[in-house]
C-alpha cells in the first residue's frame, strides 16, 4: 500500500487548491502581513484567554481575517 510523504500532500493541497480557483474563477485575495508585535506577552494573553459565546452580526474585515489565518 501506498503512503502520501508529507511533501507529496503539500502538493495535492496545492494542486487542488489551485485546479478549485480556476475552475470557479475565484482570485486569491491579498492579505496584509499580520502584525506580531503586541502590547500584551504570550504568557499574559493565555492567562487571560476565554471562549465567548456571543457573536456579531458584523462581518470581519480582511485585516481581522489576516491577523487570525
């Protein structure tokens, strides 16, 4: 039987990926760069994390979206 390396689903993911936006003639939207440079230290923000329940009804935009991928 045959076992997918690391490398060869990389290249699946990305050949797929690929064969989708043309096929449906999406364009791949540019980003910004997310920003890694913070008031808050890792160690203060993971003392401090929570799940929220809540959610708005207001979309993200693509700095947000950035920021979280």
């Amino acid at each position: 039987m045959y076992r997918l390396l690391k490398k060869d689903k990389i290249l699946i993911i990305f050949l797929l990926t690929f064969i989708y936006f043309n096929l449906y003639g999406k364009d791949f939207i540019k980003l910004s760069p997310p920003c890694y440079k913070g008031n808050v230290t890792l160690e203060e923000t993971l003392k401090e994390r929570r799940s929220v329940r809540e959610f708005s009804s207001y979309p993200l935009n693509l700095q947000e979206i950035s920021q979280l991928l």
